[in-house]
C-alpha cells in the first residue's frame, strides 16, 4: 500500500524536486555566505541574496534586506517578541494561537508584559475584528499579534484592513504567518504589516530549518544574539544594519538554496494556483467528513476561510486511536492530539483529547482524498453501529 501524506501543516512533504537537487548543490558547491572574497564565497552570498529577493518578490516588500533569515518560525516570532516588548508594554493576540507564540508570550509576562487574549468564535475559530480592535484600544497596545491561518482548525483570521488600522493608531502589527505563507496569496504592502514570521518548510515548500522573520520599515528591535556576522570585524558590536544584525553566526546555506529553489517553483506555479487546488481538496475533505454521521467536524462551513488544516474527531473515540489506526493499517499520516495549541482547543471546545488533523497540500490528488474518505467512511460507519 502506497503512503499517503496528509500531514503538511506540519511540514509540507514531498518538496519539489529542484529543492533536493538544490540543497545537494549547495552541500557540494561549498562556500559561506559573508565570510571571504573567493569565488565560493561570493556565490554563496550571491545565492542568499537572491533567495532574499526571491521573498520580497512573492510577498511584494520593497526591500528584501528586511528578510531576516532564521531556523523556522518559532525562532522568527522569538525575535520579533524579544526584540520588541519590554516591561510595561501590552500586547493584544488571539486564543487561536500557536506555542511559538503562547510560550515566548508567557516568558514575557515574567517580565512585566502584559497580555491580552482576544477569544475566536467556538464554532468557526474565527475572529471578529472589531473585538481586536476594542481590546486594543482597552489600554495603551504596542502590539498586534494575530495567527494568520490555525495550524489546528484551519481558520483564516480577518487580517485584510488591520494593518492599515494598526498604523492610525501607533500599534506594531504582526502575524504568525506559518501556515499562510504559500499557501494563500499575500501582499505585504496591502496587508500593510509590520511584523510576518513565517517557517521556509511548509507552504513554502523549503527544507527544515529554514524561515524568516521580515520586519517593516518603521519597526526597531533589539538584537538577542550577537556576533558572527562575517562583516565590519574591526568593530566589538553588532552590526546596525540590515540583515545582519540579526543574523549571526554561519548560515544554513543547503537549506536557503532549498528554498530559493522552492521560492522559485512557487512563483512559475503561483500562489493562486496553489490556493485553487488545495481549495479543491479542503472541500472534498469538508464535504466528505460533514456527510458521515459519527464524524465531528469542527471549523467554519465556508471553505474559502479555510486553510489546509481540518480537525475532526470520531464520536466517543480517542483521536490518538483513531491517528494509529491510519498510520498502522492505512498508511495514511495525519496528526492527531494537541497540534502545539492547547489554547486554540480550549477556544473550540475539544481540550484536552485534542483532534485528529488531515492537512493535504499541492502534491496530492483528488483520488488521494476519496481513499482517505473512503477509509473514514468505514471507520465512521463502525463506530455509528
Ligand atoms: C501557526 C504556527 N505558528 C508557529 C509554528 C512554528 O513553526 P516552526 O515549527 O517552523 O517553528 C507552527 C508550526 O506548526 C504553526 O503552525
């Protein structure tokens, strides 16, 4: 029986293959981007740059040196919260978000930041903007931190006129874009964002260990790490310039080439497109799981405010039996459990067992999708009698 992968919330798989054959050229080819003048070097450094490029491009930012390359999301959102909130500050964010966020977020109140969780509707994980807006306004915010697309229950937050928003009243906007990067057309000038911390390895398609954190042209963080540059050694501090001052130490550069790779695939593939077909595949999914009486499906009933991340759960069965039971006797993967989001579950109602996830992505096909509801359908049809 053929695998089939329905985990790409998680990290999207198979990548295409000009990113396996990209990361092994760049293994091969050798050469450490802003360390030396020799020819590898220069083209290591040539190759960052592009891939930085590449990002402003499909993202429509005027400067690609406000990408700041990092591991993966968690470290961009890190940054991004380190380097901004200090004692006394207040952000506003949702009960939809992530441990990346949830967990750093809870570090900072140690420190004397205060925090204000803005609650998703129960039945559609979606949140209402003007309830940002009015927590925001509640008390001096100096930040805006939405979850752009759940990782969990799918749930496309109202972002589209927050920015703008944002900027009227002095508020720093930001969004947890790891599960919209790639996955659904955004433009950073429209969305007029501040602050976008997004993973290289899921809808962008990129190896693991790669991500950025793009910071807009009115935002000043603080560095945390400091050192390893490669530029303006004579000087004992941090650069003050962009990208490197917050990028120290040698950089990933199979991992970058993987994704300049996949930057590259993406744009002759476009956003749009990529959005259409997973679209297709959400709503055989949603379609299919709604259809089957012992299934409880949870999120919005409107696809187009869904992402690829679809959360249901079985009457009366563990998820986690339920996630074996595919993985062992189907192949089929999907995640089940928590999703790194206990708060999200809490919001929906279905803490602490938490749901099984099914996430297609852009390499699989409507027939992969009537296997795994054919399997469901059994499964479903077992547990009604
Ligand atoms: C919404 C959200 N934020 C942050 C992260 C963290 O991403 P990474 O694993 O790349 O650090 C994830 C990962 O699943 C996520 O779904």
């Amino acid at each position: 029986m053929k695998p089939l992968y329905l985990d790409n919330a998680a990290t999207t798989h198979p990548k295409p293959e000009s990113v396996y054959l990209a990361v092994m050229d760049a293994l091969r080819s050798g050469g450490s981007p802003g360390r030396g003048v020799h020819n590898q070097a220069i083209a290591a450094d040539r190759l960052v740059f592009e891939t930085r490029e590449a990002l402003a491009e499909l993202f429509n930012a005027d400067n690609s040196d406000r990408f700041i390359f990092t591991e993966n999301a968690t470290s961009a959102i890190n940054l991004a919260l380190f380097g901004l909130l200090q004692s006394g500050d207040c952000i506003v964010t949702t009960s939809m978000e992530h441990n990346a966020v949830v967990r750093p977020l809870k570090e900072l109140q140690k420190r004397g930041v205060n925090i204000v969780k803005v609650s998703a509707d129960p039945m559609t994980g979606i949140v209402e903007r003007a309830d940002l807006q009015e927590a925001c306004l509640q008390q001096k915010t100096r930040l805006l931190l939405v979850n752009h697309c759940s990782n969990v229950f799918g749930s496309i937050q109202p972002v589209s006129e927050l920015g703008e928003w944002c900027q009227k009243h002095g508020i720093v906007f930001m969004l947890d874009g790891a599960q919209s990067a790639g996955s659904i057309p955004i433009d950073f000038k429209a969305l007029q964002v501040d602050l976008f911390a997004a993973p290289g390895h899921k809808g962008l398609l990129g190896p693991q260990g790669t991500g950025f954190l793009y910071i807009g042209g009115g935002v000043e963080l603080s560095p945390f790490v400091f050192g390893g540059t490669g530029a303006d050694s004579q000087s004992p501090y941090q650069p003050k310039n962009l990208p490197e001052r917050f990028e120290s130490g040698t950089m990933n550069l199979p991992g970058l080439a993987g994704l300049y790779a996949a930057l590259q695939f993406l744009q002759k593939r476009g956003v749009d497109e990529i959005r259409k077909h997973e679209v297709t595949l959400i709503s055989k999914i949603v379609t299919g799981l709604k259809g089957m009486k012992s299934v409880n499906l949870y999120g919005t009933d409107n696809v187009m405010l869904r992402s690829n991340a679809i959360s249901f759960n079985l009457v009366d069965r563990d998820p986690a039996e339920i996630g074996y039971f595919l993985d062992q006797q189907e192949q089929i993967r999907v995640r089940v459990g928590l999703h790194c989001a206990p708060d999200a579950h809490r919001t929906m109602g279905t803490f602490p067992a938490g749901t099984v996830r099914v996430s297609p992505g852009l390499f699989n096909t409507e027939e992969e999708i009537d296997r795994f509801l054919q399997v469901m359908h059994v499964l479903a049809h077992e547990s009604h009698c």
